[in-house]
C-alpha cells in the first residue's frame, strides 16, 4: 500500500492474496516499510513502473469490466522490460 499523506510518503507491504477465504482461515499481516531508502526503492522498482506499464496491464472500470491498457501517443511503456533493464545495468 502506498500513502501521499499531505507529502509524508507510507508504504506498507503485504500479502497480495487479500480475499475473504484468507482472512478467516489464516491470520494475513500487513507492516510499514520505515527505513527511507528501502521506502524509496520499493517506490521507485514496485510501484513506479506498474502504474506506467501500458502495454502488459489492466485496468478494471466502474462496472467491474477489465480493459487492457494500450500506449498512448506510441510510447509503450512495460514495467517487466523496465525492470529487467534496470537488473541488467547494476554492477554487483
């Protein structure tokens, strides 16, 4: 989960399974991420590119209908590629 609380950025991590069968049948927990850099990568490498991914995503509409996403202006943007990029530059 990600919060702009007036500029005071929170993330929190969870399981992404969150369904009612779960939450009766086994305890599912959710934590802040409190460290500012690690806040900042998991912003910047989870979060970032899935909501500029247009090429592989879905939207769902007000009537609960999936739609899939499409580039607009023909830049296509895919957060997969973006990652593996990124993955592929560092130096370890």
């Amino acid at each position: 989960f990600y919060f702009h609380n007036s500029g005071a950025h929170e993330v929190y991590l969870s399981s992404a399974d969150w369904m009612d069968r779960n939450f009766f049948r086994r305890i599912e927990v959710c934590f802040p991420v409190l460290d500012k850099r690690l806040k900042k990568r998991v912003i910047e490498e989870g979060l970032e590119p899935y909501l500029a991914d247009n090429t592989e995503a879905w939207e769902m509409d007000a009537n609960g209908r999936y739609k899939h996403r499409t580039a607009r202006s023909g830049h296509a943007v895919s957060a997969q590629r973006a990652l593996l990029e990124r993955l592929a530059s560092r130096v370890f």
